[in-house]
C-alpha cells in the first residue's frame, strides 16, 4: 500500500469549464498543491481545485491552484 493522503485535484479550463480529475497519494498538502500545478501546466489548463480525501466518501478543499507558482 501507499503511504501518504489521497488527494483529488479537479482539474478545469479557463472560464471554469471542467475538464478532468486526477487522484493521487502525497506525503503532505505542500506536495500535493505542487502535483496539482503540474497536472494544469501539462494539461496546459486554467487551474485545478485540490481536495484531501478524509474519508472513502468525504473530500475537504484546500487550495485552488494556477499554474503559476
């Protein structure tokens, strides 16, 4: 098994079309906002809204991440 959180980030286009959702593990948030920029840089898209999931059916927010650092 991994170690670490799961994560979520939905990922969107610019004017807040959704485009796609990725799920990863991260050893922490600050780990897993930067995985979040490099999801939206290499799908060249707007930004991603990143999630840590608490439970198999719950999902918190925490960040909204750009592209840019």
């Amino acid at each position: 098994m991994l170690s670490g959180m799961e994560f979520r980030a939905d990922l969107y286009a610019a004017g807040g079309l959704y485009r796609d959702r990725a799920r990863f593990y991260a050893r922490h948030e600050e780990e897993a906002v930067e995985a979040a920029r490099q999801l939206v840089v290499a799908h060249g898209l707007d930004h991603a809204l990143l999630f840590v999931s608490d439970s198999p059916s719950q999902a918190r927010l925490i960040a909204k991440v750009g592209a840019e650092r």
